[in-house]
C-alpha cells in the first residue's frame, strides 16, 4: 500500500460522507491520524474543526450531532487518544447521537511488538457502538474504491437510521502517512452528487387502537427526544384532548394550554399526588429526571403506554405495560375539563409560591434557570449541565410556545465534557448558544474553553459558581461531615478569571438579575464566548429550595 493508495481511497470515503449529507468533522493532531485529518480537511463540503483534546473533540462532535441531527465524523490518532473518545461514545449511545469515531491505529505487523503508541483498539468502544469496523489497508483499484465509497454510506446510514447511535472504524495505516504531491483521479466517474448508496427507511409502523386511549384521567409525560419538531407534535395532540401535559424541556413539548410546569413540585404534595391519579398515563421519549416524578409513576395502578420511534426501553420501575416503537400520534379524544381545570389551577399556585419564594431580583441558582428560560427565544438554544442545572431548568422553566431548544448530555448523565458539547451545539445552530452549567462541570472540562478563540465560536457561559457540587447538598451523605466537604461536595476555590483569560474569553460578574439579563444580552450580541459569573452558595441553594417547595406544598392545601 502506497501513499497514494492511502489518500485515494480516504478521499474517495470523504467525498461519500459529504455526499451522504455530512456537514461537520472533528479532528485531533497526531502523526498516524495524518492521511484521515488531511482527507476530511480537504473534503471542502465539510468543516472540520480543529482540538488539541480528544475528549473535547469527542463531546464537541456529540454537541453537533445532537443540534443538528446529523452524523458528524471524530478523528483521532493511535493508542490513549482513541480511549479519550469513549466518554463521548458512551454518551452518543445512550443519548441516540450519530457519531462516526475514525480512529488510526498502526498495521498488523506493528501490533504487540513495541511499537509507540500502540493498544488494542480493536472493539475500544464494547458494545457502546452500533457498528464497529476494521477497515484494513489495501491497494485503490476500482474494486476498492468501489468498496470504500459503500463503507462510508454504510457508517453514515447506521449511525442515522433506527436507533441512532454512534459507530466506530479502526483504520489501520501505513506509513508513508504523507503524500508529496497531487492525488490522481480515481477513474470511478463519481460526478452525480447522490451518494454511492442511498438508503430509505422504512416508516414507523403504523400505530393500531393502542394510539386510543380510553377517555376519563389521562396524563402525557414527555421526556427528551430527538425530534425538534415533536415537542410541538406532542402539545397539539394534548390540547387538543385537553390532556394535562407534564413535559420535561428537553422535549420541546412544555408549551401549549394544557401544559403543567411544575409536575415536580406539585408531586411532592401527597394530597395532590394522590387526589390526581390518572386511569391512563401516556409516556413519550426519555424519563424526565424528576424524582417525585418517577416515583408517582412508580406508584400509579393506571394504565401505562410508551411510545418510542426507536423502541427505547425507558421503564426503571417495570410499569410500562405496552410499549409503541413510534412516535406519539392519536387521534383526539374524550377528557374531562375538571381534571385538566384541576392541574392547572395547582399550576397556577405553585408557580406563584415560586415566584414568591424566589423574587426577582438576587440571582438564585433557580432564578437564574427560570429567567434564562424566559429571556431566550425560539431561534437560541439553552445547553443544560448536568447536577443543578437540569434539575433546576426542569422544576423551574415556565411553558412557553417559543421558547429555546433546550439541549444536555442526559445519555450518562455525565459533567463531563459539557462545555465541549455546547461549543458543538454552537457550531452546528444559527441563533446563539447559552449554556448553563456549574462550577465543577466547567473546571472538569475548562480546556473545552479553547474552542472559544482556536475554533472562534461565540457561547454564552453562564457559570453558577457555588464552589463545588451543590447537588450534594440534597443528598444523605451531606450528613457525612468527615468526609463530606473535601471528598464529595469538592470546592476548589478556583477564581475562573484567570481561566477567561487564559483561553481569551470575557468574563463578567454580574450582582443583580438586572445585570445578569444585560450581560448575557450583551454575550449574546458581541457573538463572542463570555463566562458570565453568578455567585451563589451551597448551603443557601438548598436552604432557598426547601422554602420553595414549602411554599409550594402550602399553597397546593389552599388551593
Ligand atoms: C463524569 C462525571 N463524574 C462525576 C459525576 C458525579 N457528579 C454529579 S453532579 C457532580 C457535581 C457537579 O457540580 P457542579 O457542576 O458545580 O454543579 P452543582 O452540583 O453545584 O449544581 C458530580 C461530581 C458525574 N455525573 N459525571
């Protein structure tokens, strides 16, 4: 296999991912990676984006994929850089993302014999992949030419049909890793601009009586899905039935008049939990990640049917007793107005004992998420962390019919890699990117600030900084005060301005929500990455956040 063979056939696999619909790439530096990065940076269809690290690069791919909804291809060299794509591989799986991992690896004969940088990549990713696959070296003739243009369809339609998810192939290469001079034609005619292979999807099967369910007590839950058309699907279907809709923001579906906000907070009540027991409970895409939620579902002796275009198992409690792979469509049907009447007026109540509670002016970790879900429209998009934030987004963001896409790495749940996948998200929307995260999650993955100035893409980054993992304070081993602060809450007492300035990014410490509104109107507008700062404190969150739910409790008894 010669140079030429090499960069003919990468680019004859290029050209077919571009042809498929690609539209973003990532790579990573390293010598054996050389032919791959070479051949998608040349593939001028593509834009590929540029990372020092892997993990970045992997999670900046997720981002991508998930904000736009199509594969986009990770390159990476040999050996420890490959392993440093598996958090995002692992969070494309659980999360349906399409992701094509290109890994170089060194040929046979440089396997388990010393050679630099050089492990077992074969299968890297376990079963955290659709589609792994040895690419193996050979000569560019027309038969494998013809071959590699139907691997490239191959790898973009796995990752994208069904159950999206990531796939995985190991390209061993041989040196000369560098071609002097023009690569030649390829002498396969390729000058249509469909790709070598089409594919068409069958249709979701069509949806039977199930689709009907019995008129009486029925609830919609709506968890994050990949459609961003569904969000809006899902509340027509419910207003249109008058049936209460408990949707978490991930769905897109927390608009319409028949939404209810704040399910979390009102399942809190055991009064209200019990008194509003459907017979029929409607569940769409992921479990959203109230508590109070899954444990009413976990509770309830109704009826409960989950509808899934790619069959997703979404069931912790074993309640679920029939299951639709398709997306949620029906027909409208019979409810009683009372029952609707009766979760929006508690609705109502909390939502007024919220904005009691937390006012308007000091910005309080859920003051903060209420408010950005309030300041950004339809064309933004709000990129969630993982710990507070979600939970703080889910329990606090009023329903609204425009408001932004609301997008996290809730595949694994992980802080990991979070500002990486909004820079992705950044790349791949139109309007702007907000993220929202804590302080832990941006120190986990601060080097993803490099996108801000090497790549010159804008984020708004807005820091809730309580000086480690607040989330902790909500849980039992809070009470474990040996061991607790140093070893599980974690503060760090880091001062992110140096940061900022490190990776060139602004930074802006706003005091009043007032100043906090104009700082992430101005982030927004300059089109440049801005950490904007709030300082909050742990205990006081949690203080702050057990006065909201009495509030809450008190005003669903007088309701
Ligand atoms: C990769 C990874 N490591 C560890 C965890 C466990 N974890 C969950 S929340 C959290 C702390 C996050 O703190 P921060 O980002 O500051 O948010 P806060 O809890 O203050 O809202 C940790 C370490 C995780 N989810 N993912």
């Amino acid at each position: 296999m010669t140079a030429t063979d090499t960069y003919l056939l990468l680019r004859a696999f290029c050209d077919e991912l571009a042809r498929c619909g690609m539209e973003h790439a990532c790579t990573s530096p390293g010598s054996r990676c050389t032919p791959i990065v070479l051949s998608l940076v040349r593939e001028p269809r593509i834009r590929s984006w540029s990372h020092v690290d892997e993990r970045c690069a992997g999670f900046f791919a997720v981002g991508a994929a998930k904000r736009s909804g199509r594969p986009v291809a990770v390159t990476c060299t040999s050996g420890t850089a490959a392993a440093n794509l598996a958090p995002a591989v692992i969070e494309a799986w659980h999360a349906r993302v399409p992701l094509i991992v290109l890994s170089a690896d060194r040929p046979a004969e440089l396997r388990e014999v010393g050679a630099g940088q050089t492990i077992d990549q074969l299968k890297l990713y376990g079963d955290a992949v659709k589609w792994f696959f040895e690419v193996g070296v050979d000569a560019a003739d027309e038969r494998t030419l013809r071959w590699i243009r139907t691997l490239a369809c191959r790898a973009y339609w796995t990752a994208i049909s069904g159950r999206p998810g990531p796939v995985h192939l190991n390209f061993p290469l041989r040196e000369p890793l560098v071609l002097d001079g023009e690569i030649p034609g390829d002498g396969t005619g390729r000058d249509r601009e469909q790709p070598y292979v089409m594919f068409d999807a069958p249709l979701p099967p069509p949806v039977t009586r199930s689709a009907q369910p019995p008129s009486g007590r029925i609830v919609i839950v709506a968890g994050q899905n990949r459609d961003p058309g569904a969000g809006a699907r899902i509340a027509r279907l419910a207003a249109e039935s008058g049936i209460p809709l408990l949707a978490d923001p991930l769905s897109g579906a927390r608009r319409g008049p028949t939404a209810v906000a704040h399910y979390d907070l009102l399942l809190r009540e055991p009064g209200f939990a019990g008194a509003h027991r459907p017979q029929f409970v409607i569940r769409t895409g992921d479990l959203p990640t109230s508590k109070p939620l899954r444990a009413w579902l976990a509770g309830l002796d109704a009826a409960q049917i989950a509808f899934d275009p790619d069959g997703v198992w979404h069931d912790p409690d074993s309640v679920v007793g029939m299951r639709i792979q398709a997306p949620l469509v029906g027909h409208p049907v019979q409810t009683d107005p009372q029952w609707l009447d009766s979760w929006r007026a508690a609705d109502g109540a909390v939502a007024e004992a919220i904005e009691r509670t937390i006012g308007s002016e000091t910005p309080s970790e859920p003051l903060v998420a209420r408010s950005l879900g309030r300041w950004l429209d339809a064309r933004a998009t709000l990129f969630v962390a993982s710990s507070m934030p979600i939970r703080d987004v889910e329990e606090f963001l009023s329903a609204r019919d425009d408001g932004p896409r609301v997008l996290s790495n809730r595949g694994a749940n992980g802080i990991d890699g979070t500002v990486s996948a909004a820079f992705g998200a950044a790349a791949a929307a139109e309007g702007p990117v907000v993220l929202l995260i804590g302080d832990v999650a941006l120190a986990h993955d601060i080097g993803g600030l490099m996108a801000a100035r090497r790549l010159g893409l804008p984020l708004t980054i807005v820091l809730l900084n309580n000086d480690g993992g607040g989330i902790f304070h909500f849980l039992p081993v809070a009470g474990q005060t040996d061991a607790f602060e140093q070893h599980v809450a974690t503060p760090h007492g880091l001062n992110f301005a140096h940061a900022a300035a490190l990776y060139d990014c602004r930074l802006e410490r706003p005091e009043t929500l007032d100043e906090l509104k104009a700082a992430v109107g101005a982030s927004v507008a300059a089109g440049a990455t801005t950490v904007i700062e709030v300082r909050t404190d742990r205990v006081e969150n949690l203080a702050l956040h057990r006065r909201v739910a009495d509030a809450a409790l008190a005003a669903l008894r007088t309701t």
